[in-house]
C-alpha cells in the first residue's frame, strides 16, 4: 500500500436533494427486484447452470466462485441478457462462504470514508477512487 494514499478526500461532499434520495432508493428497488427474479431464473429455467458464453469467472476463493458478465454480450446488442433492466454491470457469485450475514455486511458495507479506507488497507484494494454516499 502506498503510505498517504488515503490522506486527502479528492471529492467534494455529496449533498442530495429529497427527490435524488428518492429516486437512488427506487434504483436500489428495482436492481434488488432484477437480481431476485435472475436468482429465480437460474434456479428454475437455467437448472443452476453457468453459462461460460455469458459469464467469466473473477475470483475463485475455497467454496465460492465470483463470475462478471462478459462484455461482447453488451457491445453486440447494447444490452445484456443476464442483468435485468437495471442496465449496471452484472456479478454472480456461487458457492459457500463459512461466516455470518454480519461477516458479510461488514466486508461489503462502508458506512464511513473512514471505514472504507481501513478496510481497503487490509483488503489490498489499490483503488482509492472511492466515496461513500449517506442516505
């Protein structure tokens, strides 16, 4: 880790309006929505088959394996079959991870800059292009 990295915030604070917060919280909905009706998708008409034409794996770690979505996909019909209407890039992670729902909030949540930037440190995460947005 280069030492100071994280020493200065290079953005300005974020101040949403009500309306802006309200539309982030319908965004949250319907992603959330997209990704429940994937979920069943695979499991039902997909047989919890990967297809490796749709997906690449990203990281494989004991038990669990985190696929993207390939991008040919969204360059050659300016959408993407697996990501719902959300139009965001798409991840799908399968297998077990021994830990608790907690474990897993505390890995994937930053309620703080301060918070993000401790755990980019030990994470090993070199981008420090980040910023936390409070609802």
């Amino acid at each position: 880790m280069v030492k100071g990295r994280f020493t200065i915030n290079p953005f300005p604070d974020l101040k949403l309006s009500p309306s802006d917060t309200g539309n982030l919280h319908e965004i949250a909905g319907s992603i959330l929505e997209a990704n429940v009706q994937r979920y069943e998708n695979f499991l039902t008409k997909e047989n919890k088959i990967i297809d490796p034409d749709h997906w690449k794996v990203l990281k494989t770690k004991e038990n669990s394996t985190v696929y993207t979505a390939r991008h040919h996909d969204v360059y050659r019909t300016g959408t993407h079959k697996h990501q719902g209407d959300t139009g965001l890039p798409s991840l799908l992670s399968l297998g077990t991870t021994v830990g608790s729902l907690e474990d897993m909030m505390f890995g994937v949540v930053n309620p703080t800059l301060e918070m993000m930037r401790i755990k980019a440190s030990w994470q090993r995460d070199d981008d420090s292009r980040c910023q936390c947005i409070h609802l």
